[in-house]
C-alpha cells in the first residue's frame, strides 16, 4: 500500500472471480500459437513434487498472481509519490536520485575538461585500488562480467555470504562518493558526481583486468561464461 | 586543487520518464516478491514430462518449463542454432519497460513479452527447449527488427536499437538496476544449470557384458582376441 496512491485497501480489493479473470487476461497470449501455455506450467509443476497436487497448483497460481496483481497496479493506480498538479506547490520536489543516476549528456565544447577529468579519476582509483581488500576486487570483477553475487563459486572463494558481498559493494561506492565530496568540498557537486563514477567505473575495470590474473577467480568467471553462453556487457 | 568544470545539457526528460516508470514497477515487483523462493522441482526434466511436439527452431518463443524456472512463468525467443547444437535464447523481461539499453522493446502488448533482454541471452541444449513449451513465433518483421542484431553482434559489443525502444543508460554504482541485474543473471544461471542435464554414459550397450552371457574360460585365445590383450607380444603385420 505504500507503493501506491490510496490509503483504503477495500477500494481496490477484487472479488474472487474478477481476481482470476484478472489473471486469465494477463496470462494469456492473444492470438498466438498455444496462448493458454502457462497452464501446462502450471500443473507440470506436480510432477515429482512431494505435496499434493492442488497445493502445488495453487502455489503456483499464487506466483503467477503476483504477476498479474503487479500489472493492474501499475496500470490503474498512481504510485504513492504522485503529486496533483493542482495542489499549492510547497517544495519543488524532483527525484535527486533520478538526477545522479541518469545526468544529461556532456557538453561537447567539454572534451578537453572531461579529459582531464577522466585522468584525475584514474589516480584516484590508483590510490583506492592498491588498498583494496581481495573480497571487493572480487566483487567489482564479478560485477564487470556479471556474475551474479550469490554464485555459489563465488562466495565459496570470498568465504562470507551473499549479503556480506551486497553490503561490501555498497558500503565501498558510498564511501568514495562521500569521500570525493569531501575531498572537493568547493566544487560543483554535479561534477564530483561525475569523478565519482568514472573513479569506481575504472576501478572496475582493473578490477576485471585483476581477477584475468587470479587462477581460482579466472575458473569461476569463466566456468560461469561457458554456461551461460556469456551474458552481454550493459 | 579545483576540478575542472564539465557542464552537461539537460537530462532528456524522455529518458528521465522512463526510468521513474521503470523504478516505479521494480518496486512493486520487489513488494510483491514472495518471502520465500517456490521449491525447485527435484524431477529431471528428462523425466518430467513429454516434449513438446513442435521441433525447436530460431524464432520460436517458448514456455520455460518449471524444472528449468520454478519461480514463475518465463518465455524465452529462440535466437539461432550454435554450432554444437545447442541454441542461444534471449528471455523476455519481467517489467513492461527496458531497464539499459541493451533491453528492448518487443511492441507485443502481452505483459510476459513486452521487453527482449538481449544482454542476458544465453545457450540451452535443445532437450530443455524441446521441453518447454512452444507458445508462439515471431514473424519476419519481429526477427528482422530483434534477433538480426542480436545474432550478429559481436562477442564483446552489445546489439543496438534505436533509442526510443530500449532504457536508459547505466553508469551509477548505485543505480537500482544493477539490483535487477543480478537477479536476472540469477535467473539466467538458474535456466543453464548444467546438473540438470545429469550423467551421461558414452558406453553403448553392446559393449557391455551381460551377466547370463557365457563367457570362453579363461586363457582361450578366442576369448583373449575380443580383449585385444595389451600384454600379448605376437607382433602385428
């Protein structure tokens, strides 16, 4: 409910049979060769499971109307954040994370300043690598080629958990931006901002350039290539 | 020291839409999430079920089957035949809207096959294609428009389509599409598990004695002759 605009639950409660009309709408492929497939999903399911067969299809249905129930609520209700044009404008509000994450396109009379930029940013990351700790080059190289952090493998080699590594990856980009910030108190802060990705891009990238050099890594990240036919890079 | 300044244009505001959109959805996929994962089928898929009688072929969209992907229902595009047989898929996203620029979008309006995610594609045998269901094919315009760039990209360079079909860029570290990164990676490493596949033998069955059989006693030189017996010093022609 938080995720949404509307504050009563019963006003987008669906009856029973609208729920599983609401699920044969969304599961279906129109016009297409076996449109219904997803019930030979379904009840394919029960084969050499141990529960009885309807808790099997039922579990099943269950997953699949969390699919459906995602749909209709982003089709027909607006998301909790969503703020009516004619309300008195208190605070602009913009998304700041939407800002960072996705900046516009740098100004090409710029080349020569985003040069140098870049190159700040590799001592940067020269100072930052040679003090890091073998669990996060492992992570920002498994990141690089986009093995997922739970690989078994993986945290096999790291000798912690998936969420240690989640944590590790976090807390270290955190750290860097603050650090950045810190460092170029005076600057432009949309700037920093850019330092601080090109700082933790190339250190992903020596970090890749690392784990080609470490044998036990090397096997797991290219174990994971031959499987999966080698994910394409973003 | 100061940083040199480096000025940037306004965000498209396209682009800045779509990814409040898209976040938007990833949180309520992650709201709605179930606490915890469905169980994993323990049947081989070899034994789980017939196969589907529509032979496997480039342009197919199949139903993965639930030994492959148990945590719901997921339709891969059939890319092209690899050259040891097995074929390289794609798998249609999970959200209505690409997530990088190397997701598109198909213009099928069903919600399991709205977006293609090209950079996740990977190689299934054929027998866990011919197992999962063939729901639907693309038409010509279809793979003209989504494979060919797919299949003909390079191993290192991603396939490209024009920008009003694919997302945003990715660049921030804490950006949280990498959390969705690494589940679909999770879910590709899922549907490519090589255990499934089992143990095969490569010992044919005549090859192999049968108990009942008789056997010559031992020493017979008939019986030494079907060994090929390396300790044998009679010298070959």
């Amino acid at each position: 409910m938080n995720t949404i605009n509307i504050s009563d639950v019963s006003l987008v409660t669906l009856s029973d049979p609208d729920a599983w009309h609401l699920l044969e709408v969304h599961m279906t492929l129109p016009d297409a060769i076996h449109g219904k497939a997803y019930k030979e999903w379904l009840f394919a399911r029960t084969a050499g499971s141990p529960d009885a067969p309807f808790d099997v299809v039922q579990g099943g249905a269950t997953l699949l109307m969390r699919s459906a129930v995602r749909e209709h609520l982003r089709r027909e209700h607006l998301p909790a954040t969503h703020v009516s044009a004619n309300q008195p404008p208190t605070q602009i509000t913009t998304a700041p994370c939407c800002e960072e994450w996705l900046p516009g396109p740098l100004d090409t009379r710029d080349t020569v300043e985003h040069r140098e930029l870049q190159s700040l940013a590799a001592q940067h990351a020269d100072r930052l690598f040679a003090a890091l700790p073998r669990r996060l080059k492992m992570t920002l190289a498994a990141r690089a080629c986009q093995l997922p952090l739970s690989t078994p493998d993986l945290l096999e080699l790291a000798g912690c958990q998936c969420s240690t590594l989640h944590g590790a990856y976090r807390e270290f980009a955190e750290r860097v931006f603050d650090e950045l910030r810190e460092c170029y108190r005076g600057d432009d802060r949309d700037t920093v901002s850019d330092l601080a990705v090109e700082v933790f891009n190339d250190l992903t990238q020596r970090c890749g350039t690392w784990a080609e050099n470490d044998n036990a890594l090397q096997d797991i990240l290219q174990s994971a290539g031959r499987q999966d036919g080698g994910g394409a890079t973003v | 020291m100061t940083l040199p300044r480096v000025n940037r244009d306004q965000p498209d505001p396209d682009q800045t839409a779509h990814l409040s959109r898209w976040l938007r959805e990833w949180e309520l996929l992650q709201a709605l999430a179930p606490d915890t994962p469905p169980r994993a089928s323990h049947t081989p898929l070899a034994l789980a079920g017939a196969a589907d009688p529509n032979p496997v072929q480039a342009g197919d969209i199949r139903l993965l089957h639930p030994a492959i992907e148990p945590n719901g229902v997921r339709y891969v595009a059939v890319l092209c035949q690899q050259r040891g047989g097995d074929f390289l898929v794609a798998p249609f996203g999970l959200l209505s809207e690409p997530a990088t620029q190397d997701e598109v979008t198909t213009g099928r309006t069903t919600p399991a096959l709205r977006v293609l995610c090209a950079w996740n594609r990977f190689e299934m045998c054929r027998d866990d294609l011919q197992r999962s269901w063939l729901a639907d094919r693309l038409n010509d315009e279809e793979c003209h428009t989504l494979l060919t760039p797919m299949v003909t990209a390079t191993a290192t360079g991603a396939a490209t389509w024009p920008a009003d079909r694919t997302g945003p860029p990715l660049r921030h570290p804490l950006d949280p599409r990498w959390g969705y990164l690494e589940m679909e990676s999770e879910f590709r490493q899922r549907a490519c598990r090589p255990t499934r596949h089992g143990v095969v033998y490569d010992i044919g069955a005549g090859e192999l004695r049968k108990a009942a059989e008789t056997r010559t006693p031992y020493g017979t030189p008939a019986d030494e002759d079907e060994d090929g017996d390396e300790d044998r010093s009679t010298p070959h022609a």
